[in-house]
C-alpha cells in the first residue's frame, strides 16, 4: 500500500511532492522485495491505469539497470526478486493495459537475455504449453515471448543461438500453425498475432539461415504461409484516416512478410555463395517465380487503383522487385510487365501529390527534412524504395530498359503522356500535366548515374536539359516544379557540360533561386550552386561560361550567399547546408573577409541554436530513443559544420589582427558554451579555432586565458580521453602565453 501511495505521488501536479516521491522509491528500489511488490501493483486490475503505467516503466527501468550486475555488485537485483519475476512475468506480461504491456514485453526482453537458457530453465516447456494451450491469452503470451527470444538472440553468436535452435526447432511448427489459423480471419487480434509470428520467423533466419531451415519441411510452409499473406485481400474501411490505416495490424503483417522474402532474396539465394549456393539455386529455380507472380499480382491491383494500400506494402512490393532484376530466370518472368511496373506502379510514387503540396504549404521545414533531407528513417518509403527499383532496373537490364525508361520521361515532359497514365478521377488538365513532369524529372534524376557515358552522349543529355529541365527553373513556373528543377540537375553536377550557356543558365537559375521565397525553391538553389564552387577548366577567362568567370561572378556575390545559406540554416538545421557554408568560405576567403565578423557572428547565433539542447558527452542522463538519436545526430553534424566554417573564417582574416579581435569576441562564447556543455563530438574544431585565435596574435589574450579553466575542467571531466585534440592549442598556449605564466603565475 505504501509503495503504491509513492506511485501515486509520483504523478502530483505539486512538485514538491512529485519529487520527494521519486527519491524515496530511489531509496527503496534496492532493498529485496521491491521488484516483488512493484510486479503486484503492475499486475493488479484493481490498480488505476495512470498509476500501473508508472509502476510499469520504472519496472522496466530497474529490470534493465540492475538484471544484468552480479548478485555482489550494488544496484543490482537480489536473487528472492529474480526468482519472483521468472516465476510470474509471464503471467502479467500481457496486460489489459497496451503502455503497460509495452514496458513488460521489454522487461521480459532484458530476463531472457540475460537467463536463458542457464538460469531459467523453466522458460522453454512453459512457452511451448502456452503455444499448445487451447486459451487464447496463453496462446498470444507464448507467441510475444517466443518473438522476444528471437528478438534477443537474433545478433548472437554461433554458439549463443544453440540453445535458442533448440527451442525454435519445436516452437516454430506450432507458431506457424497457429499462424495459419489466424490468417483466415479478419480481427486485428488476429493480424497482431501473425504479424508477431513472422517477425519471429524473420529474426530467426536474421543472420544466418540454419541447415535445418533450409530444408523444404520447413522452408515450404513458411514461404506458403508468408505468401498467402501477400495475397490476403484487407477490408479497408474508407472512414478510417489513412494514416490509422498504415497502423493497422494486417497491413504490418503483410509489411513484415515482404521484409522476410527481401532478407531471403538478398542474403540467402544466392546461387554462387559457398555458404547457401545449393540453398540459393534451389529458391531461385523453385520458390522464387512463385513469389515474384504473387508480386505482379499486387502490382496489377495497385493499377487498378481501386484498392487501398499501405505505403509499407507498397515499399515491400518494389523492394521484393528490386531483388528479383538480378536473376536472369526471374527477369524473364519480369520484362512483359515492365510497361504496367513503370506506368501504373513507379511512377505514381514519383509524382507530386495532394499529401506534398498539403506538406509544401502548411510546413515548409518539415517538407525539407522529409523530400530534400530525409533522415535515415525515411527511407523506407514507398517513393525511395521505387526509386531504388528504377536505378536497378537501368543499371542492371540497359539493353531492355533505358530506352523504354528514356522515351517515357520525354513523353511525359512533351505533355504528351500515355493515354493510360491518368488513374480514375483525374482530368489531364494543366495542373496534372504539371505534377506528371515533376514525376518524370524525380525519375530522370533517379536514373542520372546511368545515362553518361553509357546510354546517352553529353550532347543529347545537354539538348534535353535545355529543352526539358532548365525551363522548369524560371520564376513563372509553379514553385514546386522550380524545386524539383534544380533537385534534378543536382544529379549532373559531375557532368562536363560543352556549352558555355548551359554553365551561365546554371548559374543564373541557382542564384536566382536563392532569393526565392519558398524555403525548399532555396536549399535546393544552394545545392545546385555547390559544383561550381569547386569548378577548374582551361577556359580562356574571357570566354562566357568558363570557370575563371563563374567564380567571378561568385566571389562577387559571396557574402550575399554567405548570408542567404545562414538565413537557412537557421529555419531548417541541416547539416549539408553547413557542409555549403564550409566550401563557400574555403573558396571565397578573400571575397568574404570584409564581412567576416558580421558573417561569425550569424554563424554563432546558428550554433546556439543548434547545441541549445544537445547532449554529447559520455553520460547523458537518459538513453536516447532512435527518433531523438537521429535528431541529435543531424543537429550535431550542423554544429561540426558551423565550427568548420568558421574556424575556415579565422584563416580567411588571420593577417588582420584588428579583424580577428572582433572575431575573437565573437567566437569565446561558442568556445565556452561547447567545454561547458561537454559537447565532446565538436572538441577537436573548438580546440583548432583556439589554437588558431592563439597563433594569428602569436601571443595568449584575456579572452583566451579565460578559456583555460575551462579546458581544465573538460580535460579532467573526460579522463584526457580527448587530450590529443587539446594538445595542439596547449603548446599553443605554452609558446606563446608561458613567459606571461610564468611572470604572473
């Protein structure tokens, strides 16, 4: 009753009591029998579901703190506690409450990890009788902790997984039945337990595939039973929101299905491998031309647009299709459906739509981040994944594709579209002509690796970008196509251009596109801008187009760019923009100097933004989850860009010494905020512009013998881990600033 009172507590809008019920649990959570009694409260119906949640999740925390420590060791679990949780997790684990099974699934992760199979013995034979129980709770327990197993065990070494083999050799023919059963339902009770049942499945096979799972007992119903998921039709309920679609368990199933037959195809079948060479052939030859019809199949029901799908099936489809180009059996089975895969599958997922625009207008950050910058998390996108198809298909089939691909493009950016293209509803009006051309450049850029040298001379390429591309980027063209433009000819810059007017037109639409208000019209200006930063020929200078006059022109404008790329850096956070930045000052040093102080200091007013709340040093309070890693990771690689940038700023005015003081004033603050923040990741560009403050007035300034603590404290903080990056501006300060040391100690 007490320990539920502090749970209680715990949830007060009164701070005071919030916190002084924190710190007696923290008091308590070591003492034996804690675990015990927490275990009770989470399981208890009786327990309002607020209260269990928070039971629940500091659960979880002192199960994944403390299980894995010795018996000796302080903060770890007695052994009365482990024994309890064994002998009734599995009993609680699926609660009624979805945020309290969440936190127990995880609980029961971290147990199995570290106790099976030595320390719970009891874990296999009561999964295997909840597998075999004729009660549907037991049944979805032993399904949840067996994947739990899988999930656990799915990285480990050889020796690690014998004795999950073991368990997996019985438990996996009942999973697959049970699988079988729910399949012919509709409930999402039923689809959550198949979808739960092939991730199993897919984790088991994860890093390698077993001898006895390569054998067609077992091989022939797992590949029947993920592909009469593939064909299961969904009833789709058109009241339901499509993005509460995409969450539903059958359509996460079917997701789940495809990544098993992807990981299958592009790690085990491969017919050359020493390993799996017999295994691959016999997929190839037997299993896969199964596959691959149940495949089509879904791609003809996505042309006739009169099913819904989610964007993971779709992402499934063509990544399923990808894998299949490579095998010369199975692209035989492909190429009569090229002209129904590209038309009515592909390019659809490359077009601008409703969503883009409702994105374009209402969110123009979030546009950038999601279809300019994508983090790693969305490129399992439907559109991504197309567009891998698309390369593979030109990469690896040019003879049968290229040109088909080539001629489709150009139709579609005459205006002059297949009369099947239009799906029901649409009129061909100049607005859908519009979105069909930007579909056709997103595909034109997809393919630009492959048309020089190989399929297309620079001539040709060079007459079509001036007919079809560069038109596009003038300022009477919708905004998003002027977007799209330059996105596309981004994908030439490695490209030697022969006309000087194409160069200038480059030029013109780039610089143009920076003053440009719509954000996403300017990042990728500033994108397109970056070849010519780095652009050497042998051109005469007076010749239009040669590079002696683009960086002309260039320099001249340069501390214009140089504020406009700060502008967007400071809306948007990304890390290529301060890569840009970087060059930009690198090229430019001597164009930018004049404006050198006003330009660090928007670079610093960049930073504090940036780090404002980034942690990187070694003991962050809390694990981060990936969503926030990869937020922390994009704003840290902007912060490294910014210091790189100026830091190439201090170089540009190091023979002013009145220039660099201003400089200096600016650049202390971002000095102290990185050492006080302990942002580790950005030591080694803080430490090079202190070094460089340092030499340029080859003595040591106040501003700098105030940093000196600092690097003390941050080199004792970090247990001279870092030292190496320090040591450049230590000798530093020892050259130049020891005889001052040693007069005034």
């Amino acid at each position: 009753q007490a320990l539920y009172q502090l749970f209680t507590s715990t949830l007060s809008p009164v701070e005071q009591t919030r916190k002084a019920a924190e710190e007696q649990l923290k008091q308590l959570s070591g003492q034996n029998g804690f675990l015990s009694q927490l275990l009770q409260i989470v399981a208890s119906p009786e327990t309002p579901g607020s209260v269990r949640q928070a039971a629940a999740i500091y659960f979880k925390n002192r199960v994944s703190r403390g299980w894995h420590l010795p018996l000796d060791q302080e903060g770890t679990i007695s052994a009365e506690d482990r024994t309890v949780v064994r002998d009734h997790i599995l009993q609680v684990v699926m609660s009624d409450v979805p945020t309290v099974r969440v936190q127990l699934i995880a609980s029961l992760g971290t147990v199995v990890q570290n106790d099976f199979p030595e320390s719970w013995p009891a874990f296999a034979p009561t999964i295997l009788a909840q597998l075999q129980s004729s009660q549907s709770h037991e049944i979805h327990t032993g399904i949840v902790a067996m994947h739990e197993l899988s999930r656990v065990y799915q990285w480990s070494a050889a020796d690690r997984r014998v004795a999950f083999y073991e368990m997996a050799q019985v438990a996996l023919p009942v999973m697959h039945k049970l699988a079988t059963e729910f399949l012919a339902h509709d409930a999402p009770e039923a689809g959550e337990m198949v979808k739960v049942v092939v991730k199993t499945y897919t984790k088991t096979i994860r890093i390698e595939l077993a001898p006895w799972l390569q054998q067609n007992d077992q091989l022939v119903p797992w590949a029947t039973l993920l592909l009469q998921l593939v064909d299961k039709p969904i009833p789709v309920d058109a009241s339901v929101d499509p993005e509460e679609r995409e969450k539903q368990s059958w359509w996460k199933a079917k997701k789940w299905a495809s990544k098993c037959f992807h990981l299958i195809m592009t790690r085990y079948a491969r017919p050359k491998d020493s390993t799996y060479g017999a295994f691959g052939q016999a997929f190839i030859e037997n299993f896969a031309p199964r596959v691959l019809t149940a495949y089509l199949h879904q791609v003809q029901i996505c042309a006739q647009r009169t099913t819904w799908m989610s964007q993971r099936h779709m992402s499934g489809i063509a990544d399923f299709l990808e894998s299949c180009v490579r095998f010369t059996l199975l692209w035989k089975s492909m190429k009569p459906h090229l002209e129904v895969l590209l038309l009515h599958f592909v390019f659809p997922l490359m077009y601008f739509t409703d969503e883009d625009m409702e994105l374009w207008e209402n969110d123009p950050v979030e546009y950038v981040h999601k279809r300019i910058d994508p983090p790693p998390s969305d490129m399992s996108s439907p559109t991504h994944a197309a567009q891998i198809l698309l390369m593979t298909l030109v990469e690896k089939r040019p003879k049968q594709t290229f040109q088909p691909i080539f001629r489709f493009i150009e139709a579609i950016l005459s205006n002059q579209p297949p009369a099947n293209l239009l799906q029901p509803g649409m009129v061909a009006d100049e607005t859908t002509l519009m979105r069909f051309r930007d579909g056709a450049l997103n595909m034109l850029a997809t393919i630009a690796e492959e048309i020089v040298p190989q399929n297309l001379s620079v001539l040709h390429l060079e007459a079509f970008i001036a007919k079809y591309v560069l038109p596009s980027c003038a300022a009477e063209v919708p905004a998003f196509m002027r977007s799209r433009a330059m996105a596309t000819l981004t994908h030439f810059d490695e490209v030697a251009w022969t006309q000087a007017g194409t160069w200038q037109a480059l030029l013109h639409y780039a610089m143009l596109g920076l003053q440009d208000a719509q954000l996403a019209v300017r990042v990728n200006a500033a994108l397109l801008l970056t070849p010519f930063f780095l652009r050497e020929d042998a051109d005469d200078a007076t010749v239009p187009g040669s590079a002696a006059q683009i960086h002309e022109v260039l320099g001249q404008h340069a501390p214009q760019i140089m504020r406009i790329l700060l502008q967007i850096q400071n809306e948007i956070e990304m890390d290529t923009i301060a890569h840009i930045m970087e060059m930009l000052v690198n090229q430019y040093s001597e164009q930018l100097a004049p404006a050198a102080v006003e330009l660090a200091e928007g670079l610093a007013q960049s930073f504090f933004q940036l780090v404002a709340d980034l942690d990187l040093s070694d003991d962050a309070a809390q694990p981060l989850t990936y969503d926030q890693e990869e937020e922390t990771e994009g704003k840290s690689m902007a912060a490294l860009g910014t210091l790189s940038t100026m830091l190439a700023l201090c170089s540009a005015v190091d023979n002013s010494p009145v220039i660099m003081q201003q400089m200096q004033n600016v650049l202390c603050p971002v000095i102290m905020a990185v050492l006080q923040k302990r942002l580790v990741d950005l030591f080694e560009q803080t430490f090079e512009i202190i070094d460089a403050c340092i030499y340029t007035f080859k003595d040591v300034t106040p501003a700098m013998w105030s940093l000196l603590p600092l690097i003390h404290s941050a080199c004792r903080a970090e247990e001279m881990v870092y030292f190496d990056e320090m040591t450049p501006a230590l000798v530093s300060y020892v050259q130049y600033g020891g005889k001052a040391a040693a007069e005034h100690p």
